[in-house]
C-alpha cells in the first residue's frame, strides 16, 4: 500500500512537470530506450483490447453548452519489451487505436454529434516489476506500475451529427468524414474539416499490470493504463460543418481514457529459445 501512495503522488508530480517540459520529457525516454535496446533481451509479440475514451474541453462556454460522454473502442498491434534494470522494464508497443466522444446540447434535446476518431500510437511505459504470490499454494506471479509518454498520428475519423437545424434543412442526420486543413470554400457536405489540425500529439500514460510466464523467454501481460492527453485536438480553427452555421465543433479538447490489453511475448533471439535443447543427430539407424 505504502509503495502504491507513494507511486501515485509521484505520478502527479509528473504530471505537472510533463506540462512543462512536453518535448525534454518525451526525448529521456526515447533515448533511454535506445540506449539499452542493444544490449537488453527482447520480447515481442501481438497485443489488442478494449478501451474507453473521451475528450476534456479547455473552452468554457462550450463546456456550459455541451455535454460529452464516453465512447467504447479497441486497439491492436504489436508489444515490445526488455528490461533495463534488475526490475525496471521498458515497455512500448506500435498500436491502431479507435478513440473518440459522444457531444450532446443541454439546450436542443435531438442534437448529437457521435465521432469514432483513428490513430497510430507509440506509448513508452518505463516499469517497476514486483512480485506476488497466489493463496495457500504460495504460487508467484508479477505485477508492475509503470508510467511515461504516448505519441499518436491522427489518421483521420468518420461520425454522425443529428439535431434541430438539420431538421430544418430536411436532414435526419449527416454522416461525415473528417478531413484536415482544407479551405472552408471545398469542403463536402459529407465532411468536417478540422481548419488548424494537431495530428501528432503527446499524452502521459498511467499504468498497472501482471506478468505470466508459462515457459522460458515468454509472457503473457495483461495491462491496464490510464492516458491523459496533453496536446489540443486542434490549435484555434475548430471542426467546420457546411450543413450549418450553428455548431463548430471545438479542436480545443484532449484525448483521454482507460485501456485494457493483452499482449503475448517471446524472445526474439533465436539462440535463447535453443537454449536447453540438444544438438544430438538423433537419425535412427539403418
């Protein structure tokens, strides 16, 4: 309990210093990470899980308008990790993620604005591992907390906007795809166009996970992070919709949520995978 609190107080810490120092903070880890791939025993593997997610608004006067909720997505790719110290971890992991938010009106009951929104992802958790044991039969296992930085590439997305002004205009409903710093004048009535995109951003990751290993140089993970995102979605322009002139859906938003994964790992060194086993011909004889 003691080490939790302790992690925890020190997450936030982080937190506040990550605000500041975005771009150093993202770099130590980069260059740790590097530093001691060469040298380290690597494990590998596929990794895919549910997550949840949803945007925080910096605008006031949207926020008091809107109301935003949570959407359920999935991410899929490919896990890495080694270790660097006797029990200090470097995890990462190449991911497509699908996140995205509901928006409803505190004014226009039928308004709904439902976005799915695509990325590619490198989170960088640096972990501290401890191990654990499992009832009367003192069976070991490995849990960790770990923290450090998430890059994402925006890709794209593809929604539904629905409300009153739409119904005036003889539309039930519009189902977009969002484009990126087009002028206003060529946008499609199908689109939203994001006028000032970020799409490489930078978020802090929180996460806890356990470690099985059912054989020699593998493990099986199962992880759940929290990511804060620190980059705004856009810079001042917001999401343009041709179809009306009453809603621009505001860029000045961060990405967050919860995701759980499972990622199984091997070693990628051939040679350690061997180890143990004989190099004996064992043709039968003639």
């Amino acid at each position: 309990m003691r080490i939790c609190c302790n992690f925890f107080a020190y997450f936030a810490m982080l937190v506040k210093f990550f605000n500041r120092v975005k771009i150093k903070f993202l770099l130590f880890f980069v260059l740790l990470a590097f530093s001691e791939l060469s040298l380290a025993q690597i494990l590998v593997g596929p990794t895919l899980g549910p997550q949840i997610s949803w945007t925080s608004f910096d605008d006031k006067d949207f926020r008091d308008s809107y109301t935003v909720k949570p959407v359920v997505g999935f991410h899929a790719g490919v896990n890495l990790s080694f270790r660097v110290r006797k029990r200090f971890f470097l995890h990462s992991a190449l991911l497509y993620s699908l996140k995205g938010k509901i928006i409803t009106s505190d004014t226009d009951p039928t308004f709904q604005n439902k976005v799915n929104y695509s990325f590619i992802e490198l989170p960088l958790l640096y972990t501290y591992e401890m191990k654990g044991k499992v009832g009367a039969s003192n069976r070991e296992f490995k849990w960790y907390l770990g923290a450090g930085p998430n890059i994402s590439y925006w890709l794209g997305g593809r929604g539904t906007l629905q409300g009153s002004q739409l119904n005036e205009a003889h539309l039930e409903k519009v189902n977009y795809k969002v484009v990126f710093n087009k002028d206003n004048d060529y946008v499609q009535e199908d689109q939203m166009n994001v006028e000032e995109a970020n799409r490489f951003q930078l978020g802090l990751n929180l996460s806890a996970g356990i470690v099985f290993e059912p054989a020699r140089n593998q493990k099986v993970m199962l992880t759940l992070r929290y990511e804060q995102g620190h980059t705004f979605l856009g810079k001042n322009g917001g999401g343009y919709f041709p179809v009306t002139n009453e809603y621009t859906d505001t860029m000045r938003a961060r990405n967050n949520g919860f995701r759980l994964s499972l990622a199984y790992l091997f070693d990628l060194r051939t040679e350690e995978r061997k180890k143990g086993k004989s190099t004996i011909d064992r043709k039968k004889p003639k």
